[in-house]
C-alpha cells in the first residue's frame, strides 16, 4: 500500500446495548469506551521523505608531477667602450659688426633759378567814344503831307568799347644758385673676429650596454600531488513513519455530522488559510473540503482520515 492509497475508515458505535462478543472480537474494540460516544481508526500512508546524500564515485589518489625549472630574465649594464680623451678644437667666434663709411664727398653745384612769370588782367579800348546821327520818328505835326519831310534827326554819343585782356606779365627774372652737396653714406655690415680658435682635452666616458639574458632560477623536479576523491550527490526518498492503522479515536458521530457543522468547519480551516474549493462554504463535505482537512490534519499532526476531537478542538470547532 503507498502513501497515495484512500485511506479507510472504520467507524464503530459503542453503547451499552451491545451485545455480547468473543474475548478475540473484544481486544479489537475501544478500550474504555463511553456511551453515546463514536471512535474510529483509519489505515494512514507511509510517510516519505526526500533527502539528498554525497557519496564517494572515486576514491583519492596521488600522482607524480614533474615541475618544470624555472627561468627568469636578467637584465645587466656591460662596457661597450672604454673611456678615453681627445682633443677638442674649439673654432674662432665671429661677430658681426655694422659701420657707417663715405661713399661720396661733400661738395657744390649751381641750380639754374627759373624766371617767374604772375598772370595778370587789364581792360584795353578797342573803340574810342564818338557820336553819330540817329533818325528818329516822325513829326506828328508836320504841315507836310509827306511825314518823311518832318522826320528828326538826333545827334547821340556812342560810348566806347573795351575788352578785358589776360596775359602772363615777368615777374622775377631768371638767376642761378650755388647749392651745397652734403657727403652720402653708407651701411657695411661685416663679420669680425672676437675670439681666435683654440684647443682644449676632452674626456670621453666609457660606453655601456644594457644585455637581457635568461638565467635558471630554479632546477626542475618532481612532486607528489594527491587527488581528492570525487564525490557526488544523490537524492533519494526514504521512509520517515511506517503506514498502518492508528489507534482508536474518539470522533464525531455520524448523525452529529449536519450541514451546520461541515459549515463551521469550512469556516475553520478557511480562517486557518486552507481552500476548501471553488464553491466555498457550501455545507457540503465534498473533495475539496476533504483535502484541505487532511492537509490541515497533516500540518499539525493530528489523526488523519474523519472528524476526530482532536481535530474538531484544533479548528476551534464545538457545538457536535
């Protein structure tokens, strides 16, 4: 029988009206039974469980391993050259010098002096004054029928005529002058000795080298190395309580069993965070309600399998 199997109840009523029964028959009843009372015991399932244990796969060993020698790289200074002297010309310094020198005497020469001539205006006469005779008109009282032979003639002045004339008139005459010629010179830039060439010892160090080199630092050998032993881990289910049929006890009787106290044990183990199904708290004692019972029953160790005491006084359940 596994622990998935239904578990099976057997309830058995007690009461005073019994009748009477073999010494066998009566070892398997209650003992010290109470009247009016119900006692049952049910076939409860292997409990398992599952525990996870290392064994060994591979036991320790030891090998011989070869070390490897060892190398590391040196770095040194060698003398490449020796020290020595030589000898050090040391060339003349030059400067460069800037010098003003005559280029041209100072000297004389004459410089023409042009005449200066000033523009000047005068009016001259082109016409001198005079008079002439001028007809004038007609007599309007001439006793002549011929009007011409009334006609005036007036004696009038004739003013002269003038023009305005521009000509360049000598101003200065023309002359010469004696100019004197300052001396010219010049910029000369040259290089001149400062200081004469000469000699002098110089000492030339010795000349290094840096070398890399790989030298031993360690020889090789051989050593013992232990191997650890290979372990694994096995999960396996084992055997905590044997199954079988639990003691009597005492439990509520079937015809207590009424849809008001199925409620007030859904109630119960609804307050005590066990879902009794879809259809809540229906009166009825249906698979839903059953399972949460032995869950709970199961949780707190309690007989599992009916409505025993127990677990009616677990719940907090009464009134049966």
């Amino acid at each position: 029988m596994t622990k998935f199997n239904t578990i099976k109840t057997l309830m058995i009523t007690a009461a005073f009206m019994l009748p009477v029964v073999s010494a066998s028959a009566q070892a398997d009843l209650p003992p010290n039974a109470e009247p009016g009372k119900c006692y049952a015991k049910c076939v409860a399932p292997d409990e398992y469980k599952t525990e996870t244990v290392t064994v060994q796969t591979k036991a320790a060993s030891t090998r011989i391993q070869t070390v490897p020698a060892v190398y590391e790289t040196v770095t040194e200074e060698v003398v490449a050259k020796e020290a020595s002297t030589r000898i050090k010309v040391i060339p003349a310094v030059y400067e460069t010098v800037t010098e003003q020198v005559l280029a041209k005497d100072a000297s004389t020469r004459l410089e023409s002096v042009p005449a200066v001539y000033e523009t000047v205006s005068e009016t001259i006469v082109i016409a001198p004054a005079t008079t002439k005779w001028v007809k004038g008109k007609a007599d309007p009282n001439c006793l002549s029928a011929n009007p011409d032979d009334c006609r005036v003639m007036c004696l009038v002045d004739v003013p002269e005529k003038t023009k305005t004339v521009t000509k360049r008139v000598l101003k200065t005459a023309a002359s010469t002058k004696t100019i004197d010629v300052p001396a010219q010179y010049k910029t000369v830039t040259r290089r001149a000795l400062k200081t004469p060439a000469t000699t002098t010892t110089v000492d030339v160090p010795a000349q290094y080298k840096t070398v890399t080199k790989r030298v031993l630092k360690t020889p090789a050998s051989t050593t013992e190395v232990t191997i650890p032993a290979e372990n694994r881990d096995v999960t396996k289910t084992v055997l905590v309580n044997k199954g079988g049929w639990s003691a009597w006890k005492e439990v509520v009787c079937a015809k207590q069993i009424t849809p008001k106290l199925i409620r007030a044990v859904q109630a119960a183990l609804e307050a005590k965070g066990y879902d009794v199904g879809p259809h809540g708290l229906d009166n009825v004692m249906g698979a839903d309600t059953k399972a949460a019972l032995r869950k709970f029953q199961q949780d707190n160790k309690l007989p599992i399998g009916n409505l025993n005491i127990e677990t009616m006084s677990a719940l907090g359940v009464a009134g049966y």
